[in-house]
C-alpha cells in the first residue's frame, strides 16, 4: 500500500466497511468515521463495526475515538461530513496521508422523498472533506461517485468519455457535483483526486435497502418481491471484493502532474458484464431452495433500465473484476442464512 494512514468515511457502511477490513489486514492504519444515520437498521452497521473490534457502546458517542479489540491499527469516530469544526479538528489531529470518502447519503428513491438529506451529506459535507483535504497535504483524495451520472444513456457500454449531463434522479445530481467539486479543487490547490462510478455492488453484509437482500428476505419469508419494469432491467452486479481490489489499485494510483492538467481522474468500476434482473432473481432462488412470488410493477421514478460499465481505463491499472454472479451470489447467500436478521 502506497499510504500508511487512511481516512475511510462512511466505515460503517457496506463499502467502507470491506474495505476498512481489507486495508487493516494489510497493515494500513485507519480511521473510521460514520455518522451512522438511520436511513437504513443501524443495527447492521454496528454489527460491521463489532466485525472490525469496535463495540457498540463506544461507537455510539459522537466525535470520541473509540479503539479496535481486534485491530490496533483501527479507530472509529462517529461525526457528520457536515460539522465544520470537528471534521478539520480530527485532520489535523490525525495527519492522514490519504483519504477514501465512500460516506454519502445513499438511495436513489430516498431522494425523491429527503431531498435535503443529500444536500447535507453528498453536497455540504463532500465540500468540507474537500476543503481539509486542501489545507492538510492529503496526498490523494479517492471518493465514491455513482454508475447514476450516466441517467438513462442510450449509448452501452457506459465509458467515462460519454456526457453525464442528465441525471434521471438527485442522488445522481449530487454525484455528478462531486466530480464537478473534485475537478475544480484539483485545478485550484493541486489536489491529487481520484472519481469511482461505482456499478451496482452486491455481497456479504450488503445493504438492506437493495435487491439481493430485499429479494431473500422476502423468498425466505414467503412474500411476494416487487420486479420493477416487470423484470425488463439490467445491471452491471459487481461482487465487493473485486470492488475493494479496484479502489485499493486506484488509491495506489493517484492522478500524475500533467503541465497544465489537473491531478483528477474518474473512473467505472463494475463487473462490465450486465445481467438481467430475472436472471439475477432465478440465481439468487437457485441458492435460497425457494421460487419467489413476483409481483410484477412498472418502472420507478429515477430509476434506469440498464447499467453496464466500460471498465478499461481502470483495467489498464491492473484492475480485474472477476468475481462470477452465480459465485457471488452463492457467496451472499452463505452470509445471509447465517446472519441474525431480527
């Protein structure tokens, strides 16, 4: 690893929590920080958290540092982006040499209902780790933007040269203004800043409020699923593991100085290979032992009928999603039997 001291945002999330794990396991001290919203049961958080060797107890109070059982090169700090006076108190404290900001307010439906939660977490409080990134020489700023800035794109495989001009939702807005944010720090104070175009992640101790969980919960409970566009979608499924193994090669990676370029850079990463969502329903059903009821409904507002990513910018880096959906989903489904799901 490149850095030896990491900021990971949003550690108590699905992403920020594999690859907090990873990081530690490699030696790289990390400091975690979530603010641990109820968007969806906190509970699932804290049980990443207590995977990581940090109780509950201590994880609960906000801006305390509390330490790992398990990890001694590991911190949790509970904090909001958007507190302007803890967030540049714990930079300086800490002395990070690189920053992974993976902490968002997630959802693409949720936002037509809290609009002002992304305002908050993806616009206000990406502009301060922004702003402490410049004050504090962070040698490179990798962030989580979204596979949503492409909106209904006609053109697939979907390459980061295409336009993201049309975002079908507000979760899609805020991403595509943190590439634009990103892009202009770069520019103005030479911050090395590295853009992820996450494609749909799924997994182990994935997020309750997306399909493979929705999807099992409801065939082991024996309730109907909802199949949006009576099933006529696609999406890009990328397995967390490989999505761990790309941010870590882009960390490693940071833009180059180029005369007159700023130090910024996006990329896709996906599995570059879209499944159907009926063929992602019959696979997850093939590991359950159980067919699901469908209840088949038309397409919901901000969603989009297909995702596929062109990954071979960041292939060129080394990166290599590998990861088949049937062993991927073989994989969730190992976790999810074994998880207490209250």
């Amino acid at each position: 690893m490149k850095y030896k001291k990491i900021l990971v945002t949003g550690a108590a999330g699905f992403v920020g929590f594999h690859l907090s794990k990873t990081l530690l396991d490699q030696g790289v001290d990390v400091v975690g920080l979530d603010n641990i919203n109820d968007y969806y049961d906190v509970d699932l958080k804290y049980a990443r958290l207590a995977e990581l060797g940090t109780e509950r107890e201590e994880s609960e109070s906000w801006n305390h540092e509390a330490s790992s059982s398990k990890y001694p090169n590991f911190r949790f700090v509970r904090l909001n982006l958007e507190d302007r006076d803890a967030l540049p108190k714990l930079f300086e404290r800490e002395k990070f040499d690189a920053v992974v900001n993976l902490a968002a307010q997630a959802g693409v439906r949720y936002s037509l209902e809290n609009p002002m939660a992304y305002v908050d977490s993806n616009v206000v409080g990406f502009v301060n780790i922004l702003e402490c990134c410049r004050h504090h020489q962070i040698g490179h700023l990798v962030y989580a933007s979204s596979s949503s800035v492409y909106g209904e794109n006609g053109k697939v495989p979907f390459s980061e040269d295409d336009r993201v001009d049309f975002p079908a939702s507000l979760y899609a807005a805020t991403k595509k203004a943190n590439e634009l944010m990103a892009h202009t720090y770069s520019h103005l104070y030479k911050i090395p800043t590295s853009g992820l175009r996450f494609f749909t992640v799924y997994g182990p101790w994935g997020r309750p409020d997306m399909a493979p969980i929705l999807f099992a919960s409801a065939i082991t409970e024996d309730r109907p699923i909802k199949v949006f566009n009576n099933g006529e979608m696609s999406r890009d499924f990328t397995y967390i593991d490989d999505i761990v193994q790309g941010i870590i090669i882009t960390l490693n990676n940071p833009p180059a100085q180029e005369k007159e370029q700023p130090m910024y850079q996006v990329f896709n990463i996906g599995n570059g290979s879209p499944v159907s969502l009926m063929e992602f329903i019959e696979t997850l059903e093939q590991n359950l032992g159980k067919v699901a009821e469908k209840n088949m409904l038309p397409m919901q507002p901000g969603d989009v009928p297909r995702t596929w990513a062109d990954t071979e910018h960041l292939n060129a880096l080394g990166y290599n999603s590998k990861t088949p959906i049937q062993e991927g989903v073989k994989r969730f489904v190992t976790w999810f039997k074994g998880y207490d799901h209250k």
